[in-house]
C-alpha cells in the first residue's frame, strides 16, 4: 500500500499506480494489491489513483475520471484515473 491514512477511528488505504509506455493498465493490478492490504487493515473500502503517462494518453480533461468499482471480496474502491 502506497498510504494509509488514520484520522480517529477512520482508516483509508490508498495505492497508487502509473500506466506506463508498453505496459498493460495496471487498475486490475492495483486493485487486486489494494484487496488484499485493505483486508489487512480490517476495512472495506480503499481509494486506487491510475496515473495514466503514457506519451499518446489523452489530454487530462478527457482521462479524468471517478468510479467506485468493488472488488473481488466485495469491497468499495473509488478508482481516480489522472
């Protein structure tokens, strides 16, 4: 996990990931990695970013998004691709 933030009795996990020149999306990936650290954390639900640097991305405008996907145990991920 690449933070986890604790505030009182919240706790987020949030992994980051960069979708990179020759390499696939890595959002499958990242959720799979977040699964698994949020189940260790006892929470359910975490927050995955996609940062897409890829030379031909589109412009910003047109990649920004937000979704909340679950994951496969069932969890609430808010997906951030940039």
């Amino acid at each position: 996990m690449d933070l986890c933030l604790r505030y009182g009795s919240t706790t987020l996990g949030i992994e980051l990931k960069v979708w990179r020149d020759k390499k696939r999306d890595p959002q499958t990936q990242g959720l799979e990695q977040l699964d698994s650290y949020l189940a260790r954390l006892g929470v359910d639900f975490g927050w995955l970013f996609v940062f897409d640097r890829r030379e031909k991305a589109p412009p910003i405008e047109e990649r920004l998004s937000t979704q909340i996907v679950s994951s496969k145990n069932q969890r609430s991920i808010t997906v951030i691709r940039a």
